[in-house]
C-alpha cells in the first residue's frame, strides 16, 4: 500500500492505494496557500504542510485533520511588536531527517531556518544565515524585497551536514547541523529550486536550479554543471534513480515564465544516464510535457524503486526510471488543471 500527499496551490490531496488501480483521495487543507510537504516513511500518518501566510501546519491522522503548530517562527518582518507573527508566516521549505523522522527543519521567507527535534512539538532557530557576505545580495523577484529557503536537504550520512537552496541568491551549506554556515562554494548554482541525495553515494549532491543543473561529489564543497543536451535549463525538481546514482531526472523550463503557469507553461523532462552522458529529452513516454503544462514536482520511493512525478496534469508513476510513465488513478478534478503542484511526497505503508 501507498499513501501519497500531493500539496497543490489551494489545497492537498491525500491519497491511499495499493500501487496500481485502488486509489481513494480525500482533500485538506482547502483555501490555504500551499508550498512545501513532507513526511517520513516511519511515521507515514504524520504529515507537515508549509503556507503562505498560515504558518506550518501539522497532522497526526494521516491528513485526516490538521492543527497549526505553535512553532514561534518569526513571521513579516513588518509584523507590530506583540502581534501573533508565526500566524502568517511563509513556511516554504520542509525536511524531515532521514537519521530521525522527529527531527524536522522548515525553512522561510525570509530566510531563517528553524529545527524540531520532538516531531514538530518545539522549534529552535538556527541563527546566523542572514549573516553570511553575499545575504545583501538575496533577492526572490516577485517579492524582490525579500528571499526565502526554497529548499532542505539533510545529508544521509552525516546529520549535521545540512544543505540549502536559497531563493534566489546562494547554495548554503553547515557541516555542524547549523551552528555555522558556508556559502556558494566553487561551481555550485545560485537559484537552487531542489536538492537531492542518495543513501548509497557517500558526498552525492543534486541540484536542480533556475540557472542550471549541478552535481557534487564531496558533500556540497565542490560542483560541477554537466549541461551537453540540456536545452531547457530553468531547472525545478531533481530526482536520481534509486537503483543507479549516476542516472538522474531533472524537470525544466526556458524560464519562469513558462514554468509556473498553466496558461502560458512549456516544461520538460530530461534524463541523464552516467557521468559522461548527454542529457536526453523525454517526450512522448506516458508523462505529460510541453505546452499548458507546468514543471514536474518528482518524489521516488527507495524501497521498490518506482519514481512519481505530479503535474497540472495529474499524479503519474514510472517504474523504469522515465521510459514508460503511467497515470496514478487518483481523483483529478477539472481545476486542478489550472493550478500548480507545490510538493509531493509517497510512502510506502
């Protein structure tokens, strides 16, 4: 059995099934300004979902019902003094350890980072990345006044080392679980969308980012860009195959023009077979790409392999790592078409 939590723009879709043709999907979180999800295979019925403007939100049912958590994030900066700031603060970014599914880290807008330890119960905030040279430099366009962590990742062999993407302006990276922080190492990309890593790569970044793709070897502090092949290099979601870490997908756009929106949106999916390989453009496989559709949100499930990738379009499953795509059965109403996926995450159960 599979539970899966898709988080559209307005709403989640919380979906259970056996991996094939019995799918049942309820809906949560309806109205709420949606950007990140995430949950542990450990505790598949506890499920955290990042707003815009509604703080962290946390649920104990398998997404039967959601409570806000009193995380005492720092909420606008413009917040009056005494007023409930973490009410309508944006939680953009989710990462639950993959050492310790109660350690949690959420990421927001602006730039702070933040840790739980107890599942989500108490929070602690890790100072010190506003503080970091290029920070004057940060900068998120629709909003240019400020920025934010768009993306966590917690290094599967090593628990202090932590990495981050910010949105727009750096790569950032701590090898002491945040007491001090170390950006834009030599190579690595500035607009980091995603990051990724593989338990059987020891130092094996990915990073998919709106200035390109990137891969890194020795745990963030060196990149590389392998581009040969990748024509659309506005890149957003990252996934390698859990049975090969040299083979990775990357969705992608020409620009953030054409990758956001349902009625102006021209995505792609590209994959890339080993360290010398071109990347390869995958149309016509099964996943919907090209015009009217918005760039792929992938999530993988290390234990059978299979790679998930949700669109505008629906929620779609490839066992063969992009060769052949096939729909997930999962209710799709009519407007999800016209909205766009903020995160994903399935788990075997």
């Amino acid at each position: 059995m599979m539970i899966g939590y898709v988080a559209m723009r307005d709403r989640l879709l919380v979906c259970e099934g056996d991996g094939t043709d019995e799918w049942e999907t309820e809906t949560a979180l309806q109205g709420h300004d949606l950007e990140c999800v995430a949950a542990a295979s450990e505790r598949p019925d506890r499920v955290f979902v990042g707003t815009f403007g509604n703080g962290l939100r946390r649920s104990t049912d398998g997404g039967d019902s959601f409570d806000r958590v009193d995380a005492g994030f720092v909420g606008r900066e413009s917040a009056p003094e005494g007023d409930d700031a973490s009410e309508d603060v944006a939680v953009m970014s989710l990462a639950i350890s993959p050492h310790d599914p109660d350690v949690v880290y959420a990421g927001t807008e602006p730039s702070r980072i933040y840790r739980s330890t107890d599942g989500g119960d108490s929070w602690t905030h890790l100072g010190g990345l506003t503080d970091l040279p290029s920070a004057s430099e940060w900068y998120f366009p629709p909003r240019p006044h400020t920025h934010h962590v768009r993306w966590l990742e917690v290094d599967p062999f090593d628990p202090d080392r932590l990495w981050l993407g910010i949105e727009a302006g750096a790569f950032v990276y701590s090898t002491d679980g945040g007491e001090t922080w170390t950006e834009r190492p030599p190579g690595s990309r500035r607009d980091n969308h995603s990051l990724a890593a593989r338990p059987d790569r020891e130092g094996r970044v990915y990073a998919a980012a709106g200035d390109g793709y990137a891969e890194s070897d020795d745990g963030g502090e060196r990149w590389h860009q392998p581009q040969a092949g990748l024509d659309h290099r506005y890149c957003w979601s990252v996934v390698p195959d859990p049975a090969d870490p040299d083979r990775v997908l990357v969705s992608s756009a020409a620009g953030a023009r054409t990758a956001h929106t349902p009625d102006r949106a021209d995505s792609h999916v590209y994959r890339r077979h080993g360290a010398d390989a071109d990347w390869e453009r995958l149309d016509g496989r099964g996943l919907p790409t090209g015009e009217g559709v918005v760039r792929a949100v992938f999530e993988t499930t290390d234990e059978n392999g299979d790679v998930y990738g949700v669109t505008n379009r629906g929620l779609f499953v490839t066992r063969d790592f992009g060769d052949r795509w096939d729909r997930v059965p999962i209710d799709w109403a009519d407007d999800l078409e016209t909205l766009t996926p903020r995160g994903l995450a399935m788990l075997p159960v």
